[in-house]
C-alpha cells in the first residue's frame, strides 16, 4: 500500500450507514503485521483507515486528510513517535487531533514520558482486542 492511502471499506458487502459520518484514523506503523491488524480491527468497526509506516510522512498526510485520531507507533525507524506527536500538537491547525500511542515500551514511567510528549491515550503491545477498541472509541464516539 502506498504511504498515506485512504483506505475504505466497500460499500458492497456492508450497508452505508452514514458514510459522511465516518470518522478516519491515521495509523503510523513501521511494523507490518502490526499495521494489518490495527487495520483490520478498524476497518471491521466502521473506520475510514489512513496508513504510514513513516514518522517524517505522518505530518504531511495529517495536513492533507485530517483524521479524527491519529494511533502512533512510538518506536519508528526514522524519528521517535513522541518526536511526531510533539510536531503535530505544535501547530495549530492540528493540535486538536487526539494521538494514541500504540508501543512496546512498559517500563515503568514510560506512560508518564509518553503523555507528556503529547499524547492523550496509551496502548501497549501486545494489545488487547476489546481495550484497544474501547480507548479508540472512547475518542472518536465521544465527539460532537
């Protein structure tokens, strides 16, 4: 898939229920199998699904597409996801997009470390199916 695709679910197999409504997620994921499953997960609940595997990239499609939530790896090759996040809560027209860190890291303080940086919410890896549900809905259900 190309950086920053949009992708939606076919409006064949599934009834249209609202489609001006549906809310879209950035996923920036460097890790493939990863980036499926978050993926998989949304699309099955009705999300609109934007896909990076670039920290750099995630900005500039961000700008371009405007998601309603951004999930944000924080371990990515090129520049922290922490790094990101504090760029996208610096500018004005997007600091406004909630960021769920989604991360292996689980040492202690590194909760704290993340908030700090920026984001609102923290998944850690493994996930959990339902938890990883219920934090993305509990931001994107919440609104308006």
């Amino acid at each position: 898939m190309l950086q920053g695709e949009l992708k939606t679910m076919g409006s064949s197999d599934t009834p249209d229920v609202g489609s001006q409504l549906q809310k879209k997620v950035l996923i920036v994921e460097d890790n493939e199998l990863n980036m499926k499953l978050f993926n998989d997960l949304l699309e099955a609940q009705g999300y609109a699904v934007l896909q990076t595997r670039d920290g750099l990239s995630a900005l500039e499609i961000t700008r371009q597409n405007m998601p309603d939530l951004i999930l944000m790896d924080i371990q990515l090759p090129e520049v922290s996801g922490i790094e990101v996040t504090k760029w996208l809560k610096e500018d004005d027209e997007l600091k406004h997009i909630p960021v769920i860190a989604v991360t292996a890291f689980a040492m202690k303080g590194d909760e704290a470390k993340i908030r700090e940086g920026g984001c609102e919410a923290y998944i850690s890896k493994p996930i959990s199916v339902v938890g990883f549900l219920q934090t993305i809905d509990g931001f994107l259900k919440a609104e308006k």
